[in-house]
C-alpha cells in the first residue's frame, strides 16, 4: 500500500498538451477517482501513473519513491483495463496466475493466491475456461482477480465498468468497493460516469482539459462545486444555469435571472454571509439550480422560481419537469406525489442556488 | 428457378450454334492449309516467313507458319498429331527423330527428298532411320547442321594449335588471369570431342552405354588434366565459355555457331577471332570429332500423304532456300550442292568441321546417356571418383534407366474393383433416390447447386480430371516404347529402390529423407527470420518500415526461377559473388580461406539450394506475422507489462502465442510448397552431386523428361507425392479447424 503524489504532471502528444501540469496526492489506501469528460486526459494519466506512457515533465512518487521513468513492472502495480485485456491463449487460471508467473513467485504461493482470488470472486468453474467462453461479466471478474492476485502496492482502474450492461454495472460497482474495503490498497480509478466516481470515491479529481479542476469527497465536490464546469459535470439531471445580475432586496442581495416577458422568472434572496467572493449590486453572474434543490412554495411564501411546465416525465418517485425561464431551458425534479399537469404554471422555492463568475466559471457562493 | 433452368440448355444451344457459324466458312475453303511449326527467331524467322511465303503464293495455297518454344516441341507435337491438330510439317533436331517415330510423330518423306545424294553424307546418314525389318528409309529432310569447332583469339594467339595438348605451349605466354581454352567440360555434349578423339561413343550402335572402357576413361583423365592444370575453366557451361571468349579472357574456345552470333557487337565483333576445325589428341593421333545436329523438316503422317506438304519440304531444302540462309542467317547448308559462300571463313571452318563431325545418334537411348554421363564427368573433375569407377557408376545408372518396364499385367482385377466400387456407388445413390426424405432434400437444394454447378465444373475439369489422370497414367509403363498396364508395378519398384539396395543414393527411401530434411530446415528457417523481420517492421518505432516492408517483400516478387538462377551463378566456384566474398576478405583482412565448391558435397550444394530457398520463402512468414501481429490487441500487451513481464517473456507468453493460429496454416502451405520446391533444386543445385540434393519432385521430373519419358514411372512418383502430403497434412490436424482459435 503506497500514497500517491504527482506533482507538475504533463504529457504532450506531438503538438497537443494533453496533461497541463497536474498535482494530486491519494493518501494511502485511499480509493481515488479521476473523472472527466472524454479527451480531459484521465485515461492518459492512469498511463502515465501506469508507466505506460512516458511523462514530459513532472514527477510521480509512490510513498516517497520516485517511479517517474521508471517501467511498468518496476513500479508494483495492477491494472485493470476497460476491455479486459485478458490473454485469450490462456485459461482462466493461468490468467490469473500469469502476474505472479512473471515474478517468479513459487508454483505453491500461485496455485494458492489463485484459489483465493478465485473463491473471493466466484470464479472457481470457470478456472478451466478459456477467455473467449466467459460472459462479459465473467471477463470483468478475471480481470479483477488478475489484479488482486498479484497483492500490488497500487491498484488502477480504466474505465473497468463500461462494457457492461447498466444492471450488471451496479453490480459490479458495489463488489469493487466491496473488495476495496477488504484489501484497502490505494486504488486510482478512471472513470467519465459520475455515478461511479460518487459512489466509489474516497477522493475524487475532476479533471478538464488536462487539469484538475477540483478535488474533494464527493459529498463536497458535488455541494460545493468550484467551477460551473465541476458543477454542471456532476449530477444528474445536471445544474440548470441562467443568466443573471444582483440586485438589491429587502434584507441584502436578490439574485434575479435576466428573462423576457414571456414568462418565467427567477428571484432568489441571498444571505448576507457565506460567500466565496464579496458580491455587489448590478454585477452579471451565471446562477445555478440543481433539478432537486426546488420544491412547491408553500401557501403564503413568495415563489423564488415561476414557470410553466412545457413537459413533464414521471421517472417513478418523481417527476422530470421541463421548463423555460426566458429562453433558457431548465430541468426540474419534484416528488411524484402531487400531479402537475402539461402547461401547469409552478411556484417553487430554492433551497439552494450556486452562484458562478460568467467569464471565468468560478464560483462565487 | 424452373426458368432458370431452362436457360441454361437454351444458352448452351446457342453457344453451340455461333461456335458452328464460326468454324463452317473455314471448312468450306479449297485446300486445307498447310501448317508449318518451328523454333526459330530473329533472322532464321525471317528468311523461313519469306520462303512460306513465295511458295504460298506460287501454289496458291495458305501456309500457316507457328513458333513453338524448343523446349516446349516435342510436348506439343505429341499430344497435337495424335488428335489430328498437329503440323503438316516441322522443323527439328535429327536427333529426335528415333524418338518420334516411336511414337509415331513423323512418317518418311518419300518424294520430299529427289535426290539423296545432293546432301552430305553426314546429314544423309542423320536422316536414316533403319526398321525393325533391317529396311532404311530417309525419315527428314535435312536443311542445316551445327557442330562444335574451334575458335580462337587472333589477338593472343597465331593460328589452330598442333594438338590439343599443345594449348599448353601456349598458356605461358597469355595475360594473367586468361584461360588457355574455354570448353563446356561439365557437359557431356562438350565432353564428346575427347571422347570420339579416344575412338570413343556415348552409345554404342545396339543400343547400349557406350561412354565406359578404355576410351571413356583415357578422356576423363585428358578432361582432368586440362581443369587441374589451370588450362580450363572449372565447372564451365556454355555462358562462361561464351563470357570468358567474349571478354578475351580465353585463347581458344570450343563451342557452336551461337558464339559467333554473340561475339557480334554493334560495330563488327568485340574480340577479333577465328574458326578452326577442332584439333587432334596428340595421344592417339586422332581427330577430336564433335557431335553433329542437323536441323530438317520432318513430316507428320498426315502431311507425308499430302504431295503439297512434300513439296513445301522439297523447297525449304532446296539450293536456292539453302543459299539463302547462308548468306542471310549464316545457318551452315547441309547440301553439297551448296559451298559456304566465298569469304565467309567462319561457316567454312564449320563446314569443315561438319565432314568430321558425328551426327547424333537418333536412337531413343541416347536420351538416357546423357544424365549418367554428365554424373561421371563432374565427379571425375571433382576428383570424387576416378574415372573408372564414375563410368561404371555411369554405365549402372544407365541401365537401371534402360530397364525393361514392369510387366504388363491383366487390368481385369483393377477394372473389376472398380466396376464393382461403381455398382455399389450407383446402388447407393439409387436408394438414396427412392428415399422420399432425400428427394425432398435434393428438391429444394436444387437451386443451390445451379449456383454452385459453374465451381464444380471447373474445379473438376482443372483439378479433379488431372488428378486422375495422373494417378491412372502410374498404373501403365507409360514409356515410349511400352503403355502397357503394369497395375501397381511401377508403385513396386520404387518402394523395392528398383531391386538395388533400399537406401542406396537415389532410392525412393533416400530420396524422401532428403526432401524431409530440406523442408524443415527451410521451414524453419522461414520461420525463425520471416517471424523475426515481421516483429522487427511492426515495432512502430522502426523508421522507414514501409521503405524496409517493399525491399524485404521482394524476393518473394521476383519468379522464382530467376532468383535460382541469379543464386546458382553467385555459388560458382571460381567467379561466383561468394567466392568474390571470400577473396576481398581474404585480400582486406589478409586471410586464407579457400573458395569453396559449392556443389561438390551434399551438405554445400544443400546448403547452397537452402540459403536460396530461405531467401525466396522467408517473405511470405514475414507478411503472415506482420498481418498476424496487427490482430493482437495492444492493451493485452500492456496488461502482460503491467504483470511484470519483460520484452522476451511478452514475446513468447503472448505475441507468439497469440500468432500461432494465423502461422498454423501459413507453416502448413509454406511446408507444402517447400516439399514441392522444383525450381530452386534443379536449377540451383540440378542434384549435384550425384543426384543426392535431389528431392521427390525433381526426381519424378527426372524420370518423366531426362530419363526416356517414362511417365508412369514419374507419374506414380508424383502419386506417392501426393500420398504423403495429404497424410502428413492430415496427421499434423490441419484442415479439421483445428487451425483456428
């Protein structure tokens, strides 16, 4: 088990900087996941940590040792990659066995950790099966225990759940965590899916760009988004975002989103404490509302947000609530247990608004 | 589908129909074409076009004249008279002639020769066919003869010598690195001068191997002394003799009228020369007298019953047409009538020489004197054996050539097999006819095989048919002389080495040892390189890989007869690019390696055929591996990086592994082709020495074109090929889908 700490990280393809100087450190047993949209340059950073690409500049330490040029095998990590890369030649069993093979380990110690790894994941039929005769699942599994069999210092995860079908993938998701918090070795874990990187993290990176541009538990990561980039990135259905400017109200500064005539309007008191930035009337922000940080305005209460809802979609224990506030589309979740018709006109309360810099994304509350 | 069934008779009647419309108008014309075949070229073409041509006009008839290559000649002229196809007439070699009217190819020429007397006697007496019942008849017109004479260098020296020996007065004063004579000595053909200057022959009048005995010997030993002395070129074919004369690096050379055509540079000849008949042996006082061949117009059974065929031949041998291809493609006339024309001393000297030459024996046995002969000489000039024993050896092998086919045997058991093997197949087939199951079936697959009955007919007329017919030609002797069925005998004779000893040079057992050997050190080395620069050009670091990919692809472009021939000449013994090798070493880093005789012993010559081999099929394993590689997914790669495996273990725990499926059948074909590899034995090695680098192939080839034609005899070789293939292929589990994942 080693920390991780990579400092000043870049990797240029020819003429494209793919990684811009990135710092992370995973602490020790940690299970970090770096997540992103796609050509945000995670996956190159995994190879990089990997050892399979080489870095232009910066370091990479595993519990203080400097592993930055060195290869693969020096480095006493498993992965696990999105497509398996099983070896097709090989049986299930030699798969598994193939790591410690490479190590020299004794036939005893691998016919040993093979038979562990393949009772902890449920492989035991099919240790004489070659890769091509497994369901996609089973393959997945193989390439865990490839993994764990070898006890690395360092585990790394490309993107291991998208070949999966969305039930078999919760699944899984669960059994990683599951096997994590029994062998807690430092795990770095790629993935572009937020449901995975909330639920499997311990820390989370999100990268953009070929940077981070936040870190965190996911708890905070997703309450207090720095950037309108992080926050529209996690959640799901993501953060509505309206144009907007400060005004004063009746006990400090209204948020007001700028709309036409035809309907629709957003008007959200602030608290005079709390924020990131010291804010002042008549600045333009981009205000942010997450689909369920709204609720009906009770009798009486002044509705921060009014609209008419153009389509609504019953997703079971709520509704999915299409709207416009001015020219600007919002989406919208309620409890399903009150109705709201097609063309209904809503009062909703804010619970929480998030307020953003409009040129530079970066939030200001 | 009833429709289309229908059209397929419709359009069958149709073809029919324009075929015939355009076949009649030619059937409806006078006089039958006359049809002449020939090997000629350049020159010689032109003066025969123009001599067809004037007689076409005068007697109003069409002459069709066609080339057909030499080698191809007697091939086609076999299978064409026989159906009615062939040429009226032909012009060839004399010394064919036995052997074609063994097979009845030619008829006697009857009134196509007036007068006999009008040709020299050397050309009268090539034509003269004697019968079984002691009658002589003139079985072809002679129209021009050739011979080997002597050419000399008149820089280098005065004039013809005394005696052969006394080339060796001469040699001292020549130029370092000049030969006193350039002569064909690995040939039996060159070899003959010496031989008849001994009083000796290749065959003798009955028939039998004339080239053993005191002669034969005493001329081996002449021949030994020339190369030993440095006096001759080692190992010289015609195209060092005709390069080293060329180049003025030979006083004299012995060779044909061809010499004279290459000496001929654009402004008069590259070295100044002249022709000499050959000189006599001090040793016994006698002339050296070459063989003679005198190419004449022989006539097709067909053609002799036609008075105009007779007449054409008449006047293809006639003065005038003798005198004009004397002065225009300087072919020397075998007429009396016709003297070489006044100033041309090169074709006087070969008229000459043509008084004293011997023509060829015409008997079809001398096909067969000339394989052992060649044997004897390269291994007295090797100095592998002495001349005894290599003519005794000679003698053997002729022999054993000559024997008497198997006997013929009642194909009543055979035919009754088979019959019986057909009865039940028909059986069969008709209870599967009334089955009503089958029926059904055979209903709705009908569509499917009009789809697929064009592949079935062509692979069983371009496969299937030869197949069988090759394997039914190894149940008859399948000679000239003899087509007797013979059942298995031929089969019987191979498999017993032919009643010699079982593993004695040249059995079938030795024979298939070789070939075994051959093909897996060539597969394996095909192997171990092509998969070598496979893995090398698909490492995407490699610059100009694409540049690397097309050099290394050529090898296998070029055909590969060439790249046998080109190998063959490097291994030369005395002027080869090895041997170059070997001297600019020698001479930079002041070693003392020997040049080495490459086909002298086996492991050389098979060393020699396997370098040129591995060059010709290691490509083939490259493009297989660099297609194989392209499928391995680069992150399976990765993932055996990851799990700590270093460059060499990932090579052998997962790219090789991982190709194999691809290289199986690859490994397979590559096996086949290298078992079946006949250009590169017999042009590099030609089984030298002795026939020992030969494999089953060019053995079977040997038997059915250098051996008297016996056919069936290689047939059944070709058949045991076959056998073996198939069983090996079919043991290793290729072609059960075993070859794949």
């Amino acid at each position: 088990m080693v920390a991780v700490e990579i400092r000043g990280l870049e990797k240029r393809f020819g003429e494209t900087l793919v990684l811009r100087g990135v710092d992370l450190e995973i602490p020790d047993g940690a299970f970090a996941v770096l997540v992103g949209p796609s050509g945000c340059g995670k996956s190159t950073l995994l190879r990089l940590i990997a050892g399979l690409e080489e870095a232009t500049a910066g370091s990479i330490r595993f519990g203080g040792r400097e592993v930055t040029t060195l290869a693969p095998r020096e480095r006493d990590i498993a992965m696990v990659f999105q497509s398996y890369a099983l070896y097709p030649h090989l049986s299930v069993r030699d798969n598994l066995a193939f790591g410690l093979k490479m190590r020299g380990e004794a036939k005893a110690t691998i016919a040993r950790r093979v038979d562990e790894v393949a009772k902890m994941l449920g492989l035991g039929e099919l240790l004489d099966r070659k890769p091509a005769a497994l369901s996609g699942g089973q393959r997945q599994r193989v390439a865990m225990g490839r993994a764990i069999a070898r006890r690395p210092a360092l585990f790394l995860f490309d993107e291991p759940l998208s070949n999966l079908d969305a039930a078999l993938r919760a699944q899984v998701r669960v059994d990683i965590r599951r096997q994590h918090d029994r062998l807690h070795a430092t795990s770095v874990y790629v993935t572009h899916d937020q449901v995975e990187a909330m639920t499997l993290a311990d820390v989370m990176f999100v990268l953009n760009r070929g940077r981070v541009e936040q870190r965190g538990t996911p708890a905070e990561v997703y309450r207090r988004p720095a950037t309108q980039f992080v926050a529209g990135f996690l959640g799901s259905p993501a953060m509505n975002f309206l144009e907007g400017v400060l005004e004063p109200g009746d006990e400090g500064l209204v948020a007001r989103a700028v709309t036409g005539d035809d309907g629709g309007s957003l008007q959200v008191p602030l608290p005079a404490e709390g924020l990131d930035a010291p804010l002042a009337a008549g600045g333009r922000v981009t205000i942010g509302v997450r689909p369920h940080d709204v609720r009906p305005a009770a009798q009486g209460e002044a509705p921060h947000l009014t609209c008419a809802a153009s389509l609504v979609e019953l997703l079971g224990p709520e509704l999915q609530i299409h709207a416009r506030v001015g020219e600007a589309p919002i989406t919208l979740c309620t409890p399903a247990d009150r109705a709201i018709a097609r063309g209904e006109r809503l009062r909703l309360c804010v619970d929480r608004v998030h307020l953003f810099d409009p040129s530079s994304g970066v939030s200001l509350w | 589908m009833r429709q289309a069934t229908g059209a397929l008779p419709r359009a069958l009647a149709l073809a029919l129909i324009a075929l015939a419309a355009l076949l009649l108008p030619s059937r409806a014309g006078a006089e039958e074409p006359v049809r002449l075949w020939h090997a000629y070229r350049g020159v010689e073409l032109e003066v025969l076009e123009a001599l067809a041509g004037e007689f076409a006009a005068e007697e109003g008839v069409v002459v069709d004249t066609l080339a057909v290559p030499y080698d191809a000649f007697a091939a086609k002229l076999s299978s064409a008279i026989p159906l009615g196809q062939g040429p009226d007439l032909f012009i060839d070699a004399h010394e064919r002639l036995g052997d074609y009217r063994e097979r009845g190819l030619v008829a006697p020429v009857g009134d196509a020769i007036e007068d006999p007397y009008a040709f020299t006697e050397n050309a009268r007496a090539a034509v003269r066919l004697v019968d079984a019942d002691d009658g002589e008849a003139l079985w072809a017109v002679p129209i021009a003869q050739k011979s080997l004479a002597l050419y000399y260098n008149t820089d280098l020296v005065q004039g013809p010598p005394e005696t052969l020996e006394a080339i060796a007065d001469v040699a001292a004063n020549l130029p370092q690195g000049t030969y006193a004579l350039a002569y064909e000595a690995r040939s039996a053909y060159g070899h003959a001068p010496l031989l008849t200057g001994f009083g000796g022959f290749l065959l003798a009048d009955d028939g039998s191997f004339g080239f053993h005995g005191a002669p034969a010997v005493r001329s081996l030993e002449l021949a030994r002394w020339l190369a030993s002395t440095g006096l001759v070129p080692e190992d010289a074919d015609g195209a060092l003799v005709t390069s080293l004369f060329s180049a003025g690096r030979a006083a004299y050379a012995i060779s044909g009228p061809w010499l004279a055509a290459d000496l001929e540079g654009d402004a008069g000849p590259r070295v100044p020369y002249a022709v000499a008949p050959l000189p006599k042996l001090a040793a016994t006082g006698a002339p050296m007298r070459p063989l003679l061949t005198v190419e004449a117009v022989m006539l097709s059974p067909r053609g002799a019953a036609r008075p105009i065929v007779r007449a054409l031949a008449r006047r293809l041998a006639s003065a005038a047409a003798a005198e004009r291809r004397q002065t225009i493609a300087h072919s020397l006339s075998a007429r009396r009538d016709v003297p070489a024309p006044r100033g041309d001393a090169v074709l006087a000297a070969f008229a000459a020489q043509a008084e004293l030459a011997i023509p060829m024996p015409t008997d079809p046995a001398m096909r067969a004197t000339w394989e052992p002969a060649h044997r004897a000489i390269r291994k007295v000039l090797r100095g592998d054996a002495t001349p005894t024993e290599a003519t005794e050896a000679a003698r053997r092998q002729f022999d054993d050539v000559r024997r008497p086919p198997p006997p013929a045997t009642s194909p009543t058991p055979a035919l009754l097999t088979l019959g019986v093997m057909l009865l039940a197949g028909a059986l069969l087939l008709l209870r599967r006819a009334r089955d009503p199951a089958a029926r059904a079936a055979l209903r709705r697959s009908l569509p499917a095989y009009a789809y697929v009955i064009h592949a079935v007919i062509a692979v069983g007329v371009l496969v299937i048919a030869p197949l069988l017919v090759g394997a039914a030609t190894s149940l008859f002797a399948g000679r000239p002389d003899s087509g007797a069925y013979v059942g298995l005998g031929n089969f019987v004779e191979i498999l017993s080495a032919r009643g010699g000893p079982l593993l004695s040079s040249g059995s079938f057992y030795v024979v298939t040892l070789v070939t075994v050997l051959w093909t897996a050190v060539n597969v394996l080395l095909h192997l171990a390189i092509g998969i070598s620069v496979g893995l090398l050009l698909a490492r995407p670091a490699t610059r100009l890989r694409g540049l690397y990919r097309v050099i290394l692809i050529l090898p296998w472009a070029v055909p590969s007869y060439v790249t046998a021939l080109a190998w063959r000449g490097m291994f030369h013994r005395q002027f080869g690019a090895v041997t170059g090798l070997i001297e600019a070493c020698n001479e930079l880093l002041g070693t003392s390696i020997e040049p080495i005789a490459w086909f002298a012993r086996f492991s050389t010559a098979f060393t020699a055929n396997v370098a040129t081999n591995v060059w010709l099929g290691f490509p083939f394993m490259m493009v297989v591996t660099m297609g194989a590689l392209t499928s391995i997914p680069r992150d399976v790669l990765e993932a055996a990086e990851v799990d700590g495996a270093g460059r060499f273990a990932r090579l052998r725990h997962v790219t090789l592994p991982m190709i194999r499926p691809s290289l199986v059948p690859a490994i397979t074909l590559g096996a086949i082709w290298t078992f079946n590899m006949f250009n590169v034995v017999f042009l590099v090695s030609g089984g030298e020495p002795d026939g020992s680098t030969d494999i089953l192939v060019s053995e079977a080839y040997r038997w059915a074109f250098t051996r008297g034609s016996q056919y069936g005899y290689a047939a059944a070789y070709a058949v045991l090929i076959f056998l073996l293939l198939s069983g090996v292929t079919r043991l290793t589990g290729f072609g059960r889908g075993e070859g794949g994942r």
